[in-house]
C-alpha cells in the first residue's frame, strides 16, 4: 500500500523533471541556461523513473542492471554537459562574467 | 497512474523540446536538443522494456545510452574547434 504511493510519487516527481526540462529548452533565453536545464533537470527526472522501476521490480537481476543504468547516467551526463559548454566558449558565445579564467587561456593566446 | 500514461507523458515532452533541434540558432543548441531528446526516449525504453516485461529492453537501452554518450562527445568536439586560433598549442 505505502510501496505503492511511493512509486506513484517517484513516476510523477519524474513526469514534472521532464515537462521543466522541455519547457526550459524552448523558453530560456541563452545557450548556457539552456544547457544548465537541459543537464540537471533531465537526469533528475530521468533518475526518478528508474528509481520508481527499482522500488517496483524488487531486488533481481533486472534491478541490478537499473542500477547500473542510474550510475552511467550520473558519469556521462556531466560530461556532455560540460563538453557542449566549453565548445561554445570555444566557439565564441562568450557573456559577461565578473570574473574570468579561461578568456585569456582561450582568446589572448599571442 | 499506470505506465501507459507516463509513457505518453515523456513521448510529449520529448516532442515539445523537438521544437530547439528544428529552430536552433546555433548547432551546439540542437547537440543539446538532440541529447535530451536522446535522454529522454532511453527513458521511454526502459518504461517499454517494464510494460511488456522483456528484460531484453534493459540491454538495449544501455548500449544506446553509451552510443548516445559517444555521439554527442564527437559532435561537440567537432563542432566547437572553430573558435580555437590558428596557432598551434602545446
């Protein structure tokens, strides 16, 4: 009964990371609030959904391998993340910071 | 709330942030797209693979998502070289 309404809980917290996610991907203004939506707020939905399909299954085989799909989204999806984000810098979306390191690493390179 | 619902569900948001792949200003906007988009139907898979209980669907969402991974981290270091100088860096 209280198994149940936890699951139902977890598959709705992740229904809501999803619809944030894709109304910030097409509403916010810049490139980088765009990929800060695009990489926090999509793994928490989809960690949700795999944590509700967890708590369903039990604890079998399947489970264990949800469990290792949980672990490779949490390596890779910061990865991506700050990858697309340091191409862009790269590639000249440069906004104003109050302070910056890598300008000078990237552009003043004479 | 059953599984069909919240396979739907995720279907929709993944057609709402179609709209930045077609209308991106910048390539690197549809890399991101195209990763959430990515994210979001690996999700629908394993929602698949619990619906008609195929563990076979578990498999396959794994080897996408490390295809995926691969993917979007080419794409971004092709795509983000043009900004770099001339010169050649140590």
């Amino acid at each position: 009964m209280i198994v149940d309404w936890i699951i139902r809980f977890f598959l709705f917290s992740g229904m809501v990371f999803f619809l944030t996610t894709a109304i910030a991907l097409i509403r916010f203004p810049d490139f980088y609030s765009r990929m800060h939506a695009a990489s926090k707020c999509l793994i928490g939905g989809g960690i949700s959904i795999l944590i509700a399909l967890i708590i369903q299954e039990g604890p079998s085989p399947l489970s264990f391998r949800l469990l290792l799909l949980i672990v490779f989204l949490l390596i890779t999806n910061p990865v991506v993340g700050h990858a697309l984000s340091r191409a862009s810098y790269h590639y000249g979306h440069v906004i104003k910071m109050t302070r910056d390191d890598l300008h000078e690493r990237v552009f003043d390179n004479d | 709330m059953n599984l069909e619902f919240v396979i739907i569900f995720v279907l929709f948001c993944s057609m709402i942030s179609f709209y930045r792949l077609i209308k991106g200003p910048h390539p690197l906007d549809r890399i991101a797209a195209v990763s959430a988009i990515g994210i979001m139907l690996l999700i629908v898979l394993v929602l698949l693979g619990a619906h008609f209980n195929r563990a076979l669907f578990i498999d396959v969402a794994l080897v996408y998502g490390v295809l995926l991974f691969i993917d979007v981290l080419v794409m971004a270091k092709y795509f983000g070289t043009p900004g770099r100088h001339e010169e050649e860096e140590s």
